[in-house]
C-alpha cells in the first residue's frame, strides 16, 4: 500500500518545526507514553565542578515512576544509561545500581522498555545488562527491536558500537565514538518495510547533527536517517544522550532529546515527559519537572 494515497493534505507542525505527514492505513487510538532519560544512577558523590548527582537518581525514577502510574500511561520507556559505576569501578557493584534501577523501573503498572545508551556498558557487557531487564512481550530483551500498540509501531535502536562495528563492553568504548552496524541497519529498513503503522524510533545518541553537538551523534547518522526517510513511515526520533535536551527538524523528521534526569540536585530538578498521539496524529509532549510542554498541532 503506498503512503501517498493515504496522506492527509495538511502537515504535523511541532512548535513550528514541520512533521512528515502520515498515511492511514490502519485505525489507531491515542497512546500516552512515559519517557525517561540519563539517570546515570550509582553511590557515588558529585564530582567537583560537576552537575551530576548520581545518589539521587534512584529517587527522581521513583518519582517519574510515581507519576506515570498516577497518568496510567500505556507503558514507560528508559531512553538509556540507566545506570552508571564507581571511581574506580567494580563489576558487582555496577550490577548491583542496575538491579536496584530495574527493580524500582519494575514498579511501572503497565509495559515497559528498555533503550541501552553507552554508561549501560561501563564495567558490566550487553548481554549481562540485557540479562537483568525485560522489555515486555519478549522472552528475552534485545538490544535492537520493534513493537506494535495501539496502531503505532515503535522501534528501538542500539547505537553502542565503535565505528568499526565493535560492541561496546566492559568499558571498551569513546562516549564520543557510536555507530549503528550494517546488520541492524539492514534489520532497520526490513522492519520499516514490514509494516503499514506510523513509525516512532528511540536510540540512546542523536542522529541529527549540527555544530554544537556532533560529539553527541552517532557517526553513521546521515545513512540511518536515510534509511527512516526513505520509508516515509518515521514522524519522530525520540533520544537522550546529550543532557541538555533539543528539538529541531531534519526533512520532516522530527528529533525530540529528552533532557538528562541527573542534571541537578533534588525532585525539583528531575526531567521525565509523556508524549501523547491521538487517531488523528497529533502529538504533544508534557513535561514533568524541568522539562518544557511542547505542543504539536496540525
């Protein structure tokens, strides 16, 4: 079926940033979700000259946890790093800040999800990350993967690789250097292929360069936009990564960086949203705390 005898005659506009239309090929009913990024939580004191206050990260996802349950939102989503680890680090107790991160994460009444981001490899592997979560409807978690709810289809993508294809583990790995491989890009365009639903993407870095944050990127960017912008299915690309949070629009792709919940001393300075599309495709984002409401209109 192609997208272009569906498309409404009016585009998706984001505080002005334009949104690709979408096709309608299927019904639908509003979905609200619960998003979360950059908790980094570990026992661990501020450094000096340092905003990160990794202690209080436990409370501020008990909190986001609180309010989505309140919200009964339809399920909540870890946009990455998760957790973080000790100076110097030690493998048990790297493991024992996610277990208490997945536990307090698990208190969510409804689905949740799981986006790995590169602190989720510090001094601890994928596979013992992936080991300890669960990303609801799947035996086990993957690292890469796609679901279906409400009408909307929703892809996760892992971004924690060198440029040279090399997963990142155990701390092998240049925060600065991320990559998306051949093989899930691959994956990536048969996915999109393989279905008719409005597609909304998350990955731990960002995949919209400019100036001021190409550190933050993955280096491949440019042909993994491609890959959404060829499928004329992609609205919107929800990251964490860089802490800062951003918003802007690459060819009628939306890229929302939620800001990073660990920036900040007390509740005051948490930073979670829930992003909520009608049938009709209109999105808003509501923001909790520090994070700023954005309002999407057609």
């Amino acid at each position: 079926m192609n997208r272009k005898e569906f498309l409404y005659t009016s585009s998706m506009v984001i505080s002005g940033l334009v949104l690709r239309p979408f096709s309608l090929p299927v019904p639908r009913q509003k979905i609200r979700i619960g998003m979360i990024t950059d908790l980094h939580y570990a026992d661990r004191t501020t450094p000096q000259n340092s905003s990160r206050y990794y202690r209080e990260s436990l409370e501020k996802l008990r909190d986001c946890v609180d309010e989505m349950n309140r919200e009964k939102v339809d399920f909540l989503i870890q946009v990455g790093d998760l957790k973080d680890q000790d100076e110097p680090p030690v493998e048990a107790r790297t493991l024992e800040y996610l277990e208490t991160m997945v536990q307090e994460f698990n208190r969510f009444d409804g689905p949740t999800y799981h986006v790995l981001g590169n602190h989720d490899h510090d001094s601890i592997s994928k596979e013992q990350f992936l080991k300890r979560v669960k990303n609801t409807g799947f035996r086990k978690a993957r690292n890469y993967y796609s679901f279906d709810r409400n009408g909307f289809h929703f892809i996760i993508l892992d971004a924690n690789y060198t440029s040279a294809g090399i997963p990142y583990g155990y701390g092998n790995f240049d925060w600065k250097d991320c990559y998306i491989p051949e093989d899930q890009l691959k994956w990536l365009s048969r996915d999109l292929k393989s279905t008719e639903k409005p597609c909304i993407v998350f990955v731990h870095q960002r995949l919209d360069e400019k100036e001021d944050n190409k550190n933050y990127c993955v280096s491949n960017a440019a042909a993994v936009r491609s890959v959404l912008e060829d499928s004329e299915k992609v609205s919107l690309v929800v990251q964490g990564h860089d802490h800062r949070g951003d918003l802007h629009s690459i060819n009628e792709i939306v890229y929302y960086t939620l800001p990073g919940a660990i920036e900040g001393s007390g509740l005051e300075n948490n930073s979670f949203a829930i992003l909520e599309i009608n049938e009709n495709m209109e999105m808003n984002l509501t923001g909790f705390r520090k994070t700023e409401s954005e309002v999407f209109t057609k």
